[in-house]
C-alpha cells in the first residue's frame, strides 16, 4: 500500500517539529526582493503529464512506472548506446541457470508473425528475455528492451511468467503471459524519443527526464520526479508525484486528527492549511509546516495533494512536496548548518511553484 502524505512526510523526511503554532507573518522588504530575485526567471519544466513552473537552473531526477514496466532513462552516445548493448547480449549468455533450465528465450520461443529480433535492431530496438538470475525458477521471465535516441537511452524491464514448459505439471494451466508484456514493453520503446528538458511536447504521452514516450493516459502510472534548486538555494529540494493506480481513503485535510496528533508529539507548527484553487486538477489541498529537518535544524515541509479520493488514468492523485533545509550527499557536513531561505521567502517560492502545477495541454 502507497504510504499516505501524512506518513510520508514524517516517517520519509523525519521531521522531529518543534516550533509553536502560527501564521504567516508579512514578509518583510528584503524578504520581498529574495522572492522576486528567485523568481524572476522561471522555467518550465514537463513532468509526467503535467506542468511545472521553477526557479531556472532547476536539476531533475525521477523514477517511473507505467503499465507495470520500471522505465529508466540516461544520457549516452549512439556508440556507447551500441557497445552497452553487445555487452549486455554477452553478459546474459554467459549465464547459466544452476538447476539446468533454459536461461535465454529469443524469436522461436516468443517471435511476432510481423517483425523479428534482426528486424527490430534495424529499428534501433535491442530487447532480451531472459530467467534474469541464474536461481530463477523456470517460469519467471525478464524482459529488457533498450532504444537509443537524440542522445538518450531508454531501458525498459518488467518481470513476467510462461508456465507452458515449468517442470511443475500443476502449474501449465497458468498459461503465458510473456508475448502480452512483450507487445506492451516493445510498443512502448518504439513511442519513446530523447528530449531535452526545455522541450515541451505537444502530444499525449508521458515527460520523463531525458525523454518522452508518446500515448494516451492509462489506469497504471506512477513518476516520481524530484528537484534540486541551485546556486544560493542548495538545500531546497522538490518532489512531484503522479500516480493513476491509487486511491486514498480521505484526503490530506481529512487526515487532520493524524496531523495534530504527529504534531503534538513532536511539538510541531503548522504554518498555513487549506484548499487551493488549481485549473484542471481537482480537490487540491496543501499542508505547510515548520520544523527540525533530518540535518538538525530548522527548516519547513510543504505539501499539495489532489485527487485523492477519484485517482484514475484521466486523474491521477497528485502529490507535490516541497523541503527546506535539506541536502543532497555531495553538501559537506560542515555546509549544512542553516536553510538558505527565511520561512517568508520558502512560502513565497512555495506560492510561485504550487500554483503553477497544470495538466500540460493534450497530455492525457
């Protein structure tokens, strides 16, 4: 089961809050000219199906499921891209499964009437089926499909099963589903292309960082994209999730009996709570709070959920976190001692970056 917002926030992030309640005070002049200065030049970034807007500089990371395949993607030169793949081939025939079975399937065991492996490398495409370990039991299958374009690799894998030849006789009744999850992983490798992050597609599909897999919106995606702001502001880190497959119980507000609860054990503040208005996506609402962040010192946790309660292919539940006073590995001990923002100058980025979350236009 997902972990709810609430949960997330605490037990992720380990926030040990322990500032008195309050509001929002005005920001002062200086605290005024940081905001404007920080957000003076936004850019646009396609996340999922989604749009956001961020301080320019932003670094973006993020993970993706769709359709039950984990999706990877990585900057790589066709050569690289080329001598990866033959390296790979190599590595998954040297393998041998410990107790005899068949380690690696190709187009005898699982070819289509209308293409081929030769076929389908003409096409830039390299894919391989395999037990994927070698103590495999004889009906799992890996899929790997990979396809190199405009200066980025895909890798796509999911874990299926064909039962036909298991040296279990109870278990061939079960059946093949390697040539559906093959359709799927191979359909999905032909809709990718390489994109660069200032790239706005205008079709439906799916941004991921690094590329673009073009499609209509289905009832099984999860991305999970995070952002790192730079220059003066190192310890701000944003995290936008999106995911089809889930639906909460209640929504963030509703979990308000847990909040106060986490709250008062650990002393905690909550700064500002409420609906919000966002175009196109429905029932938002955000949760801020101050508090000791996992560097031991203080800093805040801003939360937006939506949709919770009707997630589906057309409307995702929609969670965007943003933290303050935290840092990525490579930030010295040393460098970690305050936030690089007042709690003024955080709810006003906060302000600019939330409200600008919209579906990109034809995504879905």
């Amino acid at each position: 089961m997902m972990p709810t917002t609430f949960s997330k926030i605490v037990l992720t992030l380990g926030l040990m809050l322990n500032l008195a309640a309050c509001q929002p005070k005005p920001l002062t002049e200086q605290e005024r000219h940081t905001v404007t200065e920080l957000t003076s030049k936004m850019q646009t970034h396609c996340a999922g199906r989604y749009l956001i807007d961020l301080p320019a500089g932003a670094v973006s990371y993020d993970s993706a499921k769709l359709q039950g395949v984990d999706v990877t993607i990585e900057p790589m030169s066709q050569q690289a891209f080329l001598d990866s793949m033959q390296k790979r081939e190599a590595e998954l025939k040297a393998m041998k499964s410990i107790d005899g079975y068949q380690f690696m399937y190709g187009d005898r065991e699982y070819g289509f009437l209308d293409t081929s492996t030769e076929k389908l490398r003409k096409e830039g495409i390299w894919h391989f089926i395999s037990l994927g370990e070698i103590d495999a039991a004889d009906t799992r299958r890996i899929i790997e499909a990979y396809k190199w374009s405009n200066g980025y690799r895909i890798k796509l894998q999911t874990r299926t099963w064909d039962y036909r030849k298991s040296t279990s006789k109870d278990a061939k009744e079960m059946g093949n589903e390697v040539p559906q999850k093959l359709s799927q992983v191979l359909q999905m490798a032909h809709a990718f292309r390489g994109r660069t992050e200032d790239e706005i597609p205008t079709e439906p599909g799916v941004c991921l960082v690094g590329g673009f897999i073009a499609g209509a919106a289905t009832d099984e995606e999860r991305i999970d994209t995070k952002f790192w702001l730079n220059g003066t502001t190192p310890d701000i880190r944003l995290e936008l999730t999106t995911d089809s497959s889930y639906q909460a119980d209640t929504t963030l507000l509703q979990r308000g009996d847990q909040v106060k609860e986490i709250l008062k054990e650990r002393k905690g503040s909550t700064i500002r709570k409420g609906t919000v208005d966002l175009p196109g996506i429905p029932q938002a609402e955000e949760w801020l709070m101050s508090g000791i962040t996992q560097s031991n010192i203080p800093g805040q946790h801003f939360a937006l959920e939506a949709t919770s309660l009707n997630g589906s292919a057309k409307t995702p539940i929609v969670m965007l976190d943003v933290d303050t006073g935290v840092f990525r590995e490579s930030v010295p001990k040393a460098n970690r001692t305050k936030t690089s923002l007042t709690e003024g100058e955080a709810l006003g980025l906060w302000d600019a970056v939330s409200r600008s979350l919209r579906p990109r236009p034809n995504g879905f």
